[in-house]
C-alpha cells in the first residue's frame, strides 16, 4: 500500500519523535493519509528514551519492524552498584525484577536502544513502506478548528534562512509535540502536576578505561542520595558511548552541562576511577515533571505522547506510554476517516488512556523519589506492571464480555490488571504452537500455507480486526460466519481455532472464516481461558487488546454497534 504525500492529507501530525511516528505508521498502515512535520532543522541526537518495554516490542513486532530494533539494542542489564547505599561491597542487582517469558507472554525483557537510533528505524519505515517523508523544519504555529477540519498555520525554514508560510487544512490534528508543544496549549487542555526539585544531568558521553568488559553492565556510582553518576552502555555498535544521567543535591547540573570539559573532570571525581578517557558529545539540564492532561482531546485536535503527559525517566515508561498512545488513538482515527466509525468512537480514546497514565505517573514518581532519595538500589522494581504487559481496558465503553463490564472499579488495575483470565480490555496474548490447518482461497490471508506452524501474534495486524473463533469439538459452526457479519466488509479477518486432534478439513470450516488453525499445543485454548465451553468468540482489535470476549452474535453486535455505531452492516 503506497500512501504518497502527493495525496491531500487527512490528518496533520505535529512532531517527529517516537509518537509521531508511530502515529503515522499506524495511520498510514489503515491507508490514511498524513502529514507529519517537525520544527527541528535535523533530527536529534541522543539516547534519552533507551528502554523499550514488553508491550512496545509487541506492538513494534505487529507493524513489522522488531527485527530491526532488535539488531542494534541490547537487553536490559544489570547494574553494577560500585558504592551500595547499603554500606557493602560492589555488587550486581537488576533494576527490574526479571520476568520468564511465557507462550502469552513472549517477550518480558525490556531492550536498550536510545532514541537517535530508534527513531531512524520509523523514520525510514514510514518513508520506505509508505512513501511518507517527515518534513523536517516545518513547524505549525497556530491552528483554528471548526465542525468541518482544522486550519493550520505552518512556517517551513530553508538552510538559507527563509521562511515559507503555509495555510493547510486538514480533518484532524494529532499533536504529538512534546512537552512544551504548541497544540495542547492552544486547546487549552490542563497540564496538572509538579516539576520535582531534582535538577539532573542528561546526555551521550565517549568513555574508555570502565574496566574489564564495561559493555556487560550499567555502571551506577556513588549515590543520587548525595550525588550519583549513572552509565549505560549503548548499542552493539557504539561500544564506547554511554548514557549519562548524574544527579544529586550537591549536584551543579546547570554549570557542569554548560562546560563538557568541567563535567568530564565530575564524572572522573564520582567514579574515583584512575585513568577514565572521556568525551562528552551532548549533555544538557534535565528537571523530571509529572504532569498530564485532563483529557486527550478537544474537538479534531488530539495529543498524545509528551504533550499529555510527562513523568521522570525512572522506570523507562515515557515514550513507551506515549507509542501505545498512538497506537490506541490511530485506528480509531482511521475508521472515523473512512467513514465506518462515527466519531463518537474517538472519546473512548482519553477514556482508556487517561486511568493508565494516571496509574502510569504515580508509579514512575514514586519510583524516581525512590532512587533519589535512597539510591538506585533502593528504587528496584519489584513488580512487573513497568513491563506494560497487564495494561487494560476493561472499563472503556467500547468492549464487550459476557461476564459484564470491568466499571469504575477496574480502573484501580489499568496497568497490571487482575490476574483473572483474559476479559474484554486486556492486552490478547500470544499462543505459539498453532498449526494452520486450512487457507481461504479467497479469504484475506490466501498467502499462508497449510501444514506451516505459526502464533497468534503473527496475524495481529493495526489494519484489522482479528476475530478468534475457538471452536469446540461438538460446537456448531454454522453459526460463525453470520456471527461476524456485524463487521463493516474489510474491517475483519477471522481465524478459526480448532482443539488438537479434531478433524478439520475445509468442509468442516464456514466461508467466512480466513484462516483455520490447530491449537497443537494446547497455548490457545488455555491463554484464552476457552477450553470446556462452547465457542467463543475474541475480538482481537488493531491495537492487540481485547475488544469483545462473547458468546453469540448478540455479542459481537453489540461491539460492532459501539464501534461501528450506525454504520454497522
Ligand atoms: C534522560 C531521559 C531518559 C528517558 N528514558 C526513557 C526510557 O528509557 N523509556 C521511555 O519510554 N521513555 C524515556 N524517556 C522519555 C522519552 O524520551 C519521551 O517520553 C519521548 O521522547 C516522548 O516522545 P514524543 O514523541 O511524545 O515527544 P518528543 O520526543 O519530545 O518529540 C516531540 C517533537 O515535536 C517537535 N515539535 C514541537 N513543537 C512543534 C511544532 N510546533 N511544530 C513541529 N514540530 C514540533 C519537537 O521538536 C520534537 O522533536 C526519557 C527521557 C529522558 C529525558
């Protein structure tokens, strides 16, 4: 699918870090088109962002480019404590507790990869797959929204100085500026919180002489308590540059950052190592916030990533949040611009998002005044919830389980959820170990083979519905296909998934099913809790989380109903 910039924009996406991007990737990948600009004249350098958690890597892995990412970063360390606040001897200790990865839970390894080398990836994606370019040096300056679109204002700078200013009106506006973005401002959205009194040091540095095999660790040295040094290795190709963070209360983070060589000398005191070679390449004054919006919204103009919320760098959540972020809110955006979801729909986007970052905030700031307060080994996470993997939905208006509605009252578990079975709202696990059993000539995967071993993760698509029809030995298959019918055509590939040793020959399927599998293992049926009953029916939505957990088609039509509204065939 080729989504050219030559096609008029629908939606007009301001920023081009993480959130932007994935914005348009998503937007793009629903055959959307889009335009996404950023005020800086060249893309930023630096780490900031490294911890790319579980859940991203999924959602990374859904839009194809996790291979990619995976290249280049590295999984997450451990961290060497050369003073211990504890009083004791150097030792190792992680910073997250570890998670073993399960058939639901593929991946539970955050992995490093710094912002300057993942945004490239999306960059690169974006254009290659989509044709779409960031317009770098282009910044929106004001809009003005009606009931019909947005009018831009836009000033493009050219290395010479111009400025070319341009009128553009779009359907929507994304904002995804960062924290002292424009867009939020103009919508006059809250931005409540604090600034935290730390004042910290951020940046890359070139360092030489951290011992023997300095890239197999985080080096942590004395402590924020007092005054704390903090080095990450980077990538497998940077084998000298780590990530900086120094803070502390006797911590002159303003003049070290406006003299590298002053902050070298600093960083060679704190390690009270002997023969350090060390080159800043950026560093800069950091003050941690946590702030959010009060909703995510405001009319055709939405913000998401930075610009609705910020919270300190403890616990590697920020761009983490804001990707899923985007993710939540593009395929929304997209069937509303398709004219199959009314724009009713686009309200449950601050309805999910808001309980989760508010949960998102208290745990990162509590976190940060650990590690700052008592030092780093005092901050380690002993739960997994900073993984992502248990955030949910199950409040929002527009899921739908048999078992009824998760209320107010699951809003108090948005980020690790209950630990009750998959409901409706929860992120859809994985199941390896299917086998595909039946190919659709004529369905929407005709490319796959039968007899090819494969996991539910590889059918999740941003561009789709997945509907996961397990289908019981005795259970009546008739019924599947007119069950499903309540899908706008395109919006929906179904996928059959039968028990191990069940006959199931293409006779034995319904038409409307595209791809039928053979739950070898056994993963499928007891991820979903769906073994010893009678079909059920899981509809998997775009951005990989539960949208209905039903029984009949009265349950999938009132899914439908609240996401396709009136236009529900
Ligand atoms: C030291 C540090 C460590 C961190 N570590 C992690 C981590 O490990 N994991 C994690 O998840 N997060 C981490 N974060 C947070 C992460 O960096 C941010 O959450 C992330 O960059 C937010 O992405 P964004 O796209 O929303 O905003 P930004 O990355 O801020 O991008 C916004 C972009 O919009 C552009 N822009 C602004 N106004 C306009 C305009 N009017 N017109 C056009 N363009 C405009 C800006 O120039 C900018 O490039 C860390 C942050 C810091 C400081």
């Amino acid at each position: 699918m080729s989504n050219t910039q030559a096609t008029k924009p629908s939606v007009l996406i301001v920023g081009g870090g993480p959130v932007g991007l994935m914005t348009a990737i998503v937007l793009s990948y629903n055959g959307i088109p889009v335009r996404i600009i950023e005020k800086n004249t060249t893309n930023r350098p630096g780490q900031r962002g490294a911890g790319v958690q579980p859940r991203s890597q999924e959602l990374y892995s859904f839009i194809g480019i996790l291979p990619e990412l995976q290249k280049l970063s590295r999984p997450l360390m451990q961290m060497h404590l050369y003073q211990p606040s504890d009083g004791g001897a150097p030792r190792d200790a992680h910073f997250l507790t570890p998670v073993d990865p399960t058939p639901a839970c593929p991946i539970t390894r955050p992995l490093s990869l710094g912002q300057s080398r993942s945004e490239p990836i999306l960059r690169n994606f974006l254009l290659s797959r989509f044709g779409v370019a960031l317009e770098l040096a282009t910044e929106l300056t004001h809009f003005e929204q009606d009931a019909e679109g947005v009018s831009c204002h836009i000033v493009k700078r050219s290395v010479d100085g111009y400025k070319v200013e341009e009128d553009v009106r779009v359907l929507y506006v994304v904002g995804a500026d960062g924290a002292r973005g424009v867009v939020r401002k103009a919508l006059g959205l809250s931005y409540e919180g604090q600034a935290l009194e730390q004042h910290m040091i951020i940046g890359d540095v070139r360092v030489q002489g951290l011992g023997p095999n300095p890239q197999s660790r985080w080096h942590i040295f004395g402590s924020f308590a007092t005054q704390g040094l903090w080095l990450r290795p980077t990538e497998w190709d940077t084998p000298d540059l780590y990530q900086i963070i120094g803070s502390g209360p006797t911590v002159d983070a303003a003049g070290l950052t406006a003299d590298y060589p002053k902050l070298a000398q600093w960083i060679r005191e704190v390690t009270q190592l002997e023969g350090l070679t060390i080159n800043v390449e950026w560093a800069s004054e950091y003050r941690a916030s946590s702030r959010m919006v009060n909703k995510f919204s405001e009319g055709r103009v939405f913000v998401a990533g930075d610009s609705a919320h910020i919270h300190p760098p403890a616990g590697a959540q920020g761009m983490n949040s804001g990707v899923q972020d985007a993710y939540n809110l593009a395929w929304k955006l997209a069937l509303v611009l398709k004219g199959l979801s009314p724009p009713a729909l686009l309200a449950s986007y601050s309805d999910e998002r808001l309980p989760v970052i508010s949960e998102m905030i208290k745990r990162t700031t509590a976190m940060f005044n650990r590690v700052s307060k008592e030092g780093v080994d005092r901050g380690v996470n002993a739960d997994s919830a900073l993984y992502m993997l248990g955030i949910n939905y199950r409040w929002s208006g527009v899921v739908v389980d048999y078992r009824g509605s998760g209320g107010e009252e699951a809003k108090g578990h948005a980020y690790l959820g209950k630990g009750d079975g998959v409901h409706a709202g929860d992120r859809a696990p994985d199941a390896p170990g299917l086998t595909i059993a039946h190919v659709a000539p004529h369905g929407s995967l005709p490319e796959l083979k039968a007899g090819e071993a494969t996991s539910l993760f590889k059918f999740f698509t941003p561009a789709k519905h997945t509907a996961l029809v397990f289908l019981p030995e005795d259970a009546e298959r008739s019924a599947v296909g007119a069950a499903l019918r309540s899908f706008p055509p395109g919006t929906l590939q179904t996928l059959a998934v039968l028990p191990n040793g069940v006959g199931h020959g293409p006779s034995q399927g319904s038409a409307e099913v595209d791809v039928t599998l053979v739950d070898a293992q056994g993963h499928a049926f007891s991820g979903y809790g769906s073994q010893g009953v009678g079909i059920t029916f899981v509809i998997v939505r775009p951005d990989g989380y539960v949208g209905a957990y039903v029984r009949d088609a009265a349950g999938i039509e009132r899914y439908c109903a609240g996401v396709f509204g009136g236009s529900a065939q």
